[in-house]
C-alpha cells in the first residue's frame, strides 16, 4: 500500500491531461490503486442498465478515477498548486505549503 499526498475533502489542481488547470474537491481517494476521484474533473459517459421494475436507464455522466501523481493540492492560504510538506506541531504531524508554510 502506497501513502498519497491528497485526502478526501481537499481542494486540487488537475496537472496533466485534458482537464490540466482547473480545480475540484477530492471525493475518494484509493491508496492501493493511486488514484483519486475529483468533483466534476475526469468526466466520462456510462451506460446505465434498469435494476429494478419503474426504474430507468440510460447514459450518464460520472466522476473518473485520476492518477494521484497527475493532481496537486491547492494551498487555502496563496491559492496555488503546491507540494506538500510535513512538521511536528505541538507533537503532532501537520502537513504545510512548501510556498508560504501555511498549515492544511
């Protein structure tokens, strides 16, 4: 199992593919496949089948996974895309913008 940089709730910056620039909040995050799933970044089409009697079927839009390595969490504090460091404050591990060192 792989650690990763995002966790579920962060807001991050697609840095690669056909939504590189824009922005969304972290909805799951897989450790053991390195991917993340970003709100409304990475769409794609599925075709959904009826399950049960009255429901409806059809083609929808869904959230893809994306490769952990291709997002980068966006700093609250100077709002850009940045790396992610790790200090001790009062005995606890807290993750800080390499930029401004502002705590996440």
């Amino acid at each position: 199992m792989s650690k990763i940089h995002v966790k579920t709730g962060d807001t991050v910056m697609v840095i690669s593919g056909r939504d590189r620039g824009n922005t969304g909040k972290v909805l799951a995050v897989s450790p053991k496949e390195g991917k993340v799933i970003v709100e409304g970044r990475n769409m794609v089409t599925k075709h959904v089948k009826p399950r049960r009697e009255g429901e409806t079927g059809g083609i929808v839009k869904a959230e893809s996974a994306i490769y952990a390595s291709k997002v980068m969490p966006v700093c609250p504090k100077c709002g850009k895309a940045v790396r992610v460091g790790h200090i001790l404050n009062n005995g606890k591990k807290v993750r800080v913008c390499k930029k401004c060192g502002a705590e996440f």
